[in-house]
C-alpha cells in the first residue's frame, strides 16, 4: 500500500464528501509577527493590544486574513493540491475573532461538481470551515477549483452547481462580541475618514505598490502550509511557479490602509476571483470601490462593503475591457465587508 498522498484528482470527489483536514495548529503572536513581516499591514486594531482593547476585545486578534490563511492551508492537501486554479469565493464570513493561543482546524464539504468540456479537468466546490479548541467555527466560506482528472476514462459526474448568494446580507455578518467604538482614537488608527464620509460609488486609488519576491512568496506557502504543486513547485508550470493568491490579497489588504485605515475588521467575504496570474517581479498596487453600506445592531459599528481590486500597474482604476473580461493586468477582484466606526 503506497504511503504517501498524491492528492485527490477530480474524479475523487463525490457531492456531500466531507473531508476532516489535517494538521490543527496552534496560532501565537509569532503569527502577527510573520504576517506583518509579510505585508505592510497597518490595520490598528490588528497591531495593538490596547487599541484593541479600548474598542472592547480583550486582546488584539490575529488578522483576519491570517486566520483565513490557516483555515485555508490545512484544506490544499485534500482540495488542490492538484489543482489547475483556485476560481472563485463566495458566502465567506467571519465569525469568532481568532486570538493567539487559539487553536485551528479545518473540515469542507463538497457541495458541487462540474466536469469541463475538455474531459481532462473540472470543477469542484467546497464549503470550508475553520473551527478553534472549542469547535466553535470561527470561519466559513465557499471556494470553487479547477482540478485535473487522473484518470480520463471515468465518467463525468452528474452536474451539480450549488445556489450560493452573490452577496451576502447586513444580517449576515457577525459582529464580534463586545466590539465598541465609541472610544475609538482615529489619531492612533492613522486617518479621521469615518464611517459616514464613504459615498456608495465611490474610487479610492491607494497609491503605494510592492514588489513581489519569490522569496516572501515561498515563505507564506510554509508558514500556511499550502503545499499546492503550482506555488510550490517550480517545474510544475512552464511559465513559472506561481504567487499564491492568498499573498495577493494580503498584499492589496495591506495597501488598502492608505485611504482605508479605519476599515478595521473584516466580517464577509461575498466574492472574489484571481483574475490573472502572478509572479515574482510584479509589483502589485491597489484600489478600492464602495459597492454598498449599512448600519450593523451594535451602535457606533457600521458596516461598508467594498471592492478590492489588486493589478500590476497600467491604467489606475480600470477593471475591464470593451469585450466584459478582466483587462491583463488585473490580478484580484475581491468583494467584503468591514466593520468601521460611524
């Protein structure tokens, strides 16, 4: 019996499969650390304890995209590690705040199931969720791979493409427990923009932009243990190894702060797709859209969804072309929502 894990090939999976992942991990401010060596995140809330504490959490969490990148890790061995593409996102929402000493795990389910034309890959969905020692879920969210076939003469499945939301509802985001801005201290946040001074409509270019290393690339797919073949290995792909998507999106967070800083926590993710590929030597930049706003139940903590688009420089702000689809140096098109002070 051979004792090593190739990966599950698109035939491999079956609607309903649930899949308990491996290796749970205990997070530490070492995670902060790391995550801040990573990207320029800034984020106050994410940075300091007494901040966070004057907005009513006992100690200051892990960044959001950081528990994101845990959940998500222990998920490649069985979803993509044979993957062709991670495509989409969709119904993301963050539940639980994740603090240092937490520990997390993953389990996913399959919930759709789409051969493509060629025969020699396909589609699988997966409903993923991150849960901490006391199997409270701390996160959830859909995500859809492309995966190849090992074998081409299985049949295709019966297609089954799941009903999932295209955005999510204000009542379906979660506060956290406690959170309380009425002290906030924008001085320390780094900007005065609140809640009400964002327009339904509006751009925000966050001007900076950074250079990609194959060397802080490598680091992030160890430290979340995405060991997908495509990131890691380089002779996997003809054109080059490639920049994990997740680094993408830390990457365009973090520069989201220039015009953003007060965007603190975020709370859902509605949808999201890696546009184009990227490699080490691209320097990516940022800029955001408000798509909508909303008050939350808790006074003082509104709710504000956003755009986040990450390229490779060209025209600022553009996102496509005259024919619909996403012009070429468009990397990320990510849609949330963040908690921020009114």
């Amino acid at each position: 019996m051979a004792k090593t894990n190739p990966g599950r090939f698109f035939e491999d999976y079956s609607i309903g499969q649930v899949l308990h992942h491996a290796v749970p991990r205990t997070v530490t401010v070492g995670e902060r650390a790391l995550y801040h060596a990573l990207y320029p995140a800034r984020h106050a809330l994410y940075s300091s304890d007494e901040f966070a504490r004057n907005c009513g959490l006992p100690q200051s969490p892990i960044d959001d995209l950081a528990a994101f990148h845990v959940v998500f890790g222990k998920t490649v061995p069985d979803i993509s590690l044979n993957a062709v593409a991670n495509l989409g996102y969709a119904e993301g929402r963050w539940l639980k705040p994740v603090y240092p000493g937490d520990t997390l795990r993953s389990e996913s389910e399959v919930i759709g199931l789409k051969q493509n034309s060629n025969g020699k890959t396909g589609v699988v969905w997966v409903r993923t969720r991150g849960l901490n020692q006391r199997d409270e879920v701390v996160i959830e969210y859909v995500r859809w791979v492309m995966v190849r076939k090992s074998n081409l003469d299985v049949p295709a499945p019966e297609t089954v493409l799941p009903d999932l939301k295209k955005a999510l509802e204000p009542g379906d985001l979660v506060v956290p427990s406690g959170l309380d801005f009425s002290k906030y201290d924008f001085a320390l946040a780094g900007e005065p923009h609140r809640w009400g001074d964002y327009q339904i409509g509006e751009t925000i270019d966050h001007v900076d932009g950074v250079t990609v290393e194959e060397a802080e690339h490598m680091l992030a797919t160890r430290l979340w243990q995405n060991t997908a073949k495509v990131h890691f290995d380089l002779t996997f792909r003809p054109d080059g190894r490639l920049i994990y998507g997740g680094h993408v999106i830390s990457m365009a967070r973090a520069l989201s702060f220039n015009g953003l800083a007060n965007a603190q926590m975020i709370v859902g993710l509605n949808g999201g797709a890696h546009a184009n590929p990227c490699f080490a030597g691209d320097t990516i930049k940022a800029w955001s859209e408000v798509l909508d706003k909303a008050e939350t139940e808790v006074p003082g903590v509104g709710a504000i969804r956003l755009r986040l688009v990450a390229t490779k420089g060209g025209e600022p702000l553009a996102l496509r072309g005259p024919d619909g689809k996403y012009i070429p140096d468009v990397l990320l098109d990510l849609d949330y929502w963040a908690l921020m002070p009114i």
